[in-house]
C-alpha cells in the first residue's frame, strides 16, 4: 500500500510542480489513494481542488459533502477546512457556521483552527477585531509548534495600531527557520522596506532566492522582480524574467504586471506591446484588480489589441465597482459620451460624484461642466459653480479656467472681472497656456478700468511660450479618456 503521508507529500510536489512538472490530475489521484485508505488531511487537500477546479472539474457541492462528513465524524481537520470554505465563499449565515466550527476545532485542540480565529479576529470581518483574542490563540498554537502560527503572529505585530516591527521580524524569522517560504519572502520585505531592520535590499534579495528556491509563489515574484530591476545586486534580465514567469504561472498576478511593464517599456526586454498586453489581460482575468483599468485603457486606444469601446467599458466599470477612482471618472466620461455603452447622463453624474468624492478632482471639473450645459439634465447654475470651486480648491486647472469663464462672461454668475482674473491668475501659475491666452485677451478687450493692453502683451507672450496647452476647453470634450497608469 506504501506509506500514505509519503502519497500526500509526493501529490502536493506534482501539484505545485516542485522537483517535477505539474500535473494536477497525478496530484489527486495520489491524494485520493491516501484519502481511501484513511488519511483525513488527504481528503481535506482533495476537497481544496474540488472548490478551485484543480486536476477535476470544479464540484464546490461535493466538497462540501466531504467535509460535512468529516465534521460528522468529529474531525478537527474537517472543521476547519469547511469554516475556511464559508469563510471564504459563503453567505453571512454560513459565516457565522464557520465561527462556530473554529470554535469546536479550537477546543478540540487543532493548532490550526486558532491560527485561523486567530486570523478572523484580526480581520474584523466576521467578528469584532480584537488583537488579544488573536494573540492568545497564536500564543497557544505556537505552544503547539504550528507551523503557521509564527508568521500569523508576526503579521498580526504588523497590523496593530502602534505596530510592533522588531518583534515581527523576530517571529517571522522564527517562521523562516521552520521552513515557511512564505516567511523567508516576508523577512526580505521586511529588509526591503526597513520594517524592524535598517533597509538592505541585498538582505532582501538573499531571502526573496530563498523563498524562490522552495517554490513560493510571492518570493519567486520578488526574486525576479530583485534580478529583473537589478535591486540588490547585479542585474541580470534573462533569469529575473525566468523566476517572474514561474511566478505569474503559479497564479501570481503581480508578476503578470511587472512583465506586462517590461514588455510594454521596453526596459531589458524587446518592447512588444502585444505580450505586454496578453499579460495585463491574465493578471485581469485572475482578478487583479490593478489590471483592470490597465486592460480598460489598452481597449480604449488599441494599445496591442484592437480597439473596442464595449470591451473597454466593461473593464472599466469592473474596476469602478472595485472602487478605483480613475476608472470610476472613466466610466462617467463613457457614459457622458456613449462610448461603449448607451448615453447616460445621469450615470455620468453618479460616477464623477463617486470618482470625485474618492479625491479624483478632474471629475469635479466635468460635473461644473454637466450641470451648467448637459441638454439630458436639469440646469442646475449652483452646482455647477459649488463643483467647479471644489475642484479649484483641490488644485485642478481646468476647474480653475471653467470658473475663470463663468466669471468674465457671466454664465450663471453675476459678471466679476477680478474674479475671473483671480482664477485665471491661479490657473497660469500652474503654466496653463489656455489661461495665459484668456488673461491675455480678457485685458485686452475688457471695460473700464480691468483693460489694460500692458498686461495683454505679457500674458499672450507668456501663452505662446514652451507649455504643454491642454485641449480647448469645450463642455464634456475636453478631458481624455486614458486618466493614467497605476503604478
């Protein structure tokens, strides 16, 4: 029958492709041997690979069957494999359920169901947060030598209000030394960004090779990330590319970007637009919500694919509901337009307003703009005006000049030529070319006493100087849609 823990460890090596190539469906069978002939963590592991789809088709209904079978059976192992499930994929009720179940593997004594409370009570999601409750369970399974515990524990000492960064580093190299390669990757971030230890990038690198070398996904990411930038130490492009791509197939999506930014730069790599966007596109569709906008923006202008509108609004608003300012202000301008999606003034509205109230000012700018002159909303000269000051205060140029507008020519303001000139003024010193040019021309054709053909000279003179001009301001025309790249 051979040895049944040798049958888990040999599955999981073909499952993460470790001294071997992956291959998931010798991965469980080798599980299900161990599992027939009584090994619970065995079926605990194929339960896993039924929810994720993994060597089989995706049967989360079955999974589930195992497990309840299990916790029937009084099955510590069970317990907390089925309270991770709810924890992870079930509704409230059976959140709670999932309480309940750590609670009962608690007291039966698994280490690993109170790193796992513990890990709820730091999350605050589905109980108050408390980080004594927490730090108990960690301390009672560190007394138990479980594994996981140690760095849970450092990770907690990291989210505290006053956090606790020497002696995080203590626990996470503690964990380091028992073999968790996601410690190792830990302990180089921590060197990396001077958490606990002066910064030392070489440090850091030193631990990301060796989280890399065990196979760890996040290490591997670092470790090629270190060889790629050449942080360090020497840079070396060919293998830092070689170690990001191991990365990004064990499911890593940071990975993904950074290669999808080395082809799409150019840097060390042959630039090659259409690779860099295959890989934003896998980063997206692992749900890296970063890759969103970045897919969005490739769609909107053809950058290594072909242009698609529809295609772009759907990333867009994807990214929007994932709460992304920029994307948000995007979708408000596709909407506004009908780009890739019905014209829909009133859910541009809702977007700027969600987009503007996350600190993206430009959409403070488009909704002055929409209140005073979109022909599908109720004129509203007050909004306007209160939008258009907001996104002058915080700083946005256009919001600045719109006013400077409203003022020289009295549209849904009493006519005030200091006051236009005020904010044009404030605009110009933010080297606005079109406020210069307006400067310029309000002195030369105003009344009274603001005209004043010394100052038109030097405005105008200054507006045809070096400054990028941004586009003529026209009402919802006048902003583009690529709103930038996330770092």
């Amino acid at each position: 029958m051979g040895y049944i823990s040798a049958k888990r460890s040999l599955a999981w090596m073909y499952l993460d492709g470790i001294g071997v190539p992956v291959d998931a469906e010798r991965g469980l069978g080798l599980l299900s041997a161990a599992a027939q002939q009584g090994h619970e963590r065995a079926t605990t592991d194929i339960t896993f690979l039924y929810t994720k789809g993994i060597g089989t088709e995706k049967n989360a209904s079955r999974a589930v069957a195992m497990l309840d079978d299990l916790v029937r059976k009084g099955s510590a192992d069970g317990m907390r494999t089925l309270a991770r499930y709810y924890l992870r994929d079930g509704d409230k009720t059976q959140r709670k359920t999932a309480l309940d179940l750590l609670e009962k593997a608690v007291a039966l004594g698994d280490g690993n169901a109170m790193r796992t409370l513990a890990d709820v009570y730091v999350a605050g999601r589905e109980t108050k947060r408390d980080f004594a409750k927490a730090e108990s369970l960690l301390d009672q399974a560190i007394a138990q030598d479980t594994l996981a515990a140690y760095r849970s524990k450092a990770l907690l000492l990291l989210k505290m209000p006053d956090p606790r960064y020497d002696q995080a580093m203590y626990w996470m190299k503690e964990a380091a030394s028992r073999g968790s390669a996601r410690a190792m990757a830990d302990v180089g971030a921590m060197y990396e960004q001077g958490k606990g230890v002066p910064v030392d990038e070489s440090e850091a690198r030193i631990w990301y090779g060796k989280s890399a070398e065990l196979g760890d996904s996040s290490g591997a990411r670092h470790f090629g990330q270190s060889l790629y930038m050449g942080t360090g130490g020497p840079r070396d492009v060919e293998n830092g590319v070689k170690w990001l791509e191991k990365s990004a197939a064990a499911g890593e999506t940071d990975a993904m970007r950074v290669l999808a930014y080395g082809y799409e730069n150019g840097g060390g790599l042959a630039k090659d637009v259409v690779k860099a966007f295959e890989w934003f596109q896998k980063a997206a569709e692992a749900g890296d919500a970063n890759a969103f906008l970045e897919v969005a923006d490739r769609y909107y202008d053809g950058s290594g694919t072909t242009a698609d509108a529809q295609k772009s609004f759907v990333w867009y608003l994807k990214a929007a509901e994932n709460g992304s300012a920029k994307a948000q202000y995007c979708v408000g301008l596709l909407y506004e337009r009908g780009e890739g999606t019905a014209q829909d003034s009133r859910e541009a509205v809702h977007w700027f307003k969600a987009a503007a109230e996350n600190g993206y000012i430009d959409a403070f700018a488009e909704l002055g703009q929409m209140y005073a002159n979109d022909a599908n909303l109720p004129r509203d000269d007050g909004k306007s005006i209160d939008y258009l000051q907001k996104g002058a205060a915080a700083g946005n140029v256009t919001a600045m000049v719109l006013l400077g507008i409203k003022y020289e020519d009295g549209d849904g303001v009493a006519r005030d030529y200091a006051k236009a000139i005020e904010w044009y003024e404030a605009a110009a010193n933010k080297k606005s070319a079109d406020a210069m040019y307006r400067l310029g021309t309000l002195y030369r054709a105003a009344d009274g006493n603001q005209k004043d053909f010394g100052k038109a000279l030097e405005w105008l003179t200054k507006g045809r100087g070096p400054w990028q001009c941004e586009s003529a301001i026209r009402p919802g025309r006048y902003l583009r849609i690529r709103a930038g790249r996330a770092n």
